[in-house]
C-alpha cells in the first residue's frame, strides 16, 4: 500500500471534521505486507471498514495484534496541521515509519461505531483456521475523551488527556518488537448523531397537524351543544340525496317491468292439449 494513504488521514482539515461529528477515525498499520485494501475512501460506514479490516487480516499476517480503543476521539485529535504538527506524536510518528508506512491503511470518517469484539474474534478464529501458532490478541483502552465543546477549558482539558494518551501508547509501541498489527478505533464513542436544524421544526409542524383537528372538534361541540335539532345536526346531505335518485330510478325499472308482465294477454286454449285427428297422425 502506498504510504499516502494512512497519511491522508493525519492531514485531513479541521473543517472536514466539523461536518461529521458524529464520525471517527480508523487506523490499522502492520509490520507485515498486506493485500491492497478494498477501498480508499475517507468516508465510510462501519460495517464497510469492519469488512474491508477483516479482509486485510484473513491470512493472519502477524503473531501479534494490538487493538488500541480511544473513545471519543475525532479525525481533528490526529491530524497534522502544519503549524503545531500532529496531536498524537506518537502515533504519527508509528504510521509513518519506515517498518509500517507501506502497509498502513486510515479511514478519517467512519459514519457509526467499530467494535473492537468482533475484530479480535475474527483474528482469533483466522489464525486458528490457519495454524498460526503463538497469536496474541491484545485490547488496550486509553482514557476516554471529554466531549468536544467550545471553551479553552475544555479544550485545554481534552488537550491534556491526549497527550496523556499518547505517551502511553508511545510506550506500548516502544515494546511491540518487529513482527505486530496494529488498530486505532473509537469504542466506545459517545458522539451526538448530527440533527439538521429543520429536523425540530418538523416536529413541532407535525405536533401542530395532529393537535388542531382535536382543538377545532372540542370547540365545535361546544358551540353546537345548545342549538335545535334541526341547525344541530344535517338530515339532508349530498349522499341521501344520491340514494334518493337511484332508488327512484330502481323503481322506475320495476314499474315498467311488473306492467309490461301485466300487459302479456294468452287465450285459455293455448294451453289445452289437443286430442284431434291432426294430433293422433303427429303421434303416428
């Protein structure tokens, strides 16, 4: 893999950041060579990154993986903006190093949450599959993230969190030796999915629709409630009326009917069977 592909990543821009902050990143980088990943995209879902790690990690390249989990942690917490250089010394410095930099692989926005579970079992059940022998899988949780909010306090705050972080994930890169995968993934996340701002005034739109016809109905009885009989309620509406025509047109049908019936005159002989000598040389 070519190393402009991890490092697109620690140089994406804060602007990008803000427009999905509900998202993360995922970093995966491996001592071993590794196929081409299925997709270099810097948005994707979580699913589509789970399948496309899985992929990579099939043919169990390394005896050592180390699943490191930073909840809370955004693409703007790793990036390399030129001026104060990457947040996260340690980790920029591990993807673009030598041992890892053409076998390294980065998505800087993940639309939901990537579990660090189902990867260590793939990793487990891979290996086995293939009899590699003397795999550990190990899971590492840093200090969870505060929020991100406005304010240099809290700013500050979450500053020194990562730099705390990122020492003790220098420390535990310092001891991985030269035959290890690494994978860097938010979980959990606590990030607030992104609401459009028309999203509320739908709601109370559609609050209203639903409200008014019950408001218009309870006023309408109480107006009418004192009324007579005959300004109260509607005993002549377009549908009685209808029916009213259609019945007068049904029996109009049957008068002429039962009249035509009524008009058929028959002899009483017509009926009569005839006994003559015409009859008795028919029979012959």
């Amino acid at each position: 893999m070519k190393s402009h592909i991890a490092a697109s990543l620690l140089a994406c821009t804060a602007a990008h950041v803000q427009a999905f902050s509900d998202s993360s990143p995922f970093i995966l980088f491996s001592t071993a060579k590794l196929p081409p990943p299925p997709s270099i995209a810097q948005l994707q879902t979580s699913s589509q990154v789970l399948s496309a790690a899985k992929s990579l990690l099939a043919s169990c390249p390394t005896r050592r993986y180390i699943l490191v989990s930073q909840p809370n942690m955004h693409a703007a917490d790793i990036r390399d903006d030129g001026d104060t250089g990457c947040q996260m010394a340690n980790l920029c410095r591990a993807v673009q190093g030598a041992e890892v930099q053409e076998n390294s692989w980065a998505v800087a926005e993940v639309i939901g949450q990537v579990s660090a579970q189902p990867l260590a079992e793939y990793i487990t059940q891979a290996c086995k599959e293939r009899r590699v022998e003397g795999v550990r899988v190990e899971r590492v949780e840093l200090k969870h993230l505060p929020p991100v909010a406005s304010g240099t306090k809290h700013e500050e705050e979450r500053r020194d969190i990562l730099g705390d972080n990122d020492h003790e994930l220098g420390k535990l890169l310092d001891t991985l030796g030269s035959d290890y995968t690494v994978m860097l993934l938010s979980d959990p996340n606590e990030f607030k999915a992104y609401q459009p701002d028309f999203a509320e005034a739908v709601h109370v739109d559609m609050k209203r629709w639903t409200e008014e016809p019950r408001v218009a109905s309870r006023t309408k009885d109480n107006s009418t409630s004192n009324l007579p009989l005959f300004e109260k309620y509607q005993f002549f509406t377009p549908g009685i009326f209808m029916s009213f025509i259609v019945l007068a047109i049904i029996l109009s049908i049957l008068g002429v009917g039962l009249k035509a019936l009524a008009s058929l005159e028959v002899s009483y002989g017509a009926f009569d069977k005839e006994m003559g000598p015409a009859a008795q040389k028919k029979q012959m």
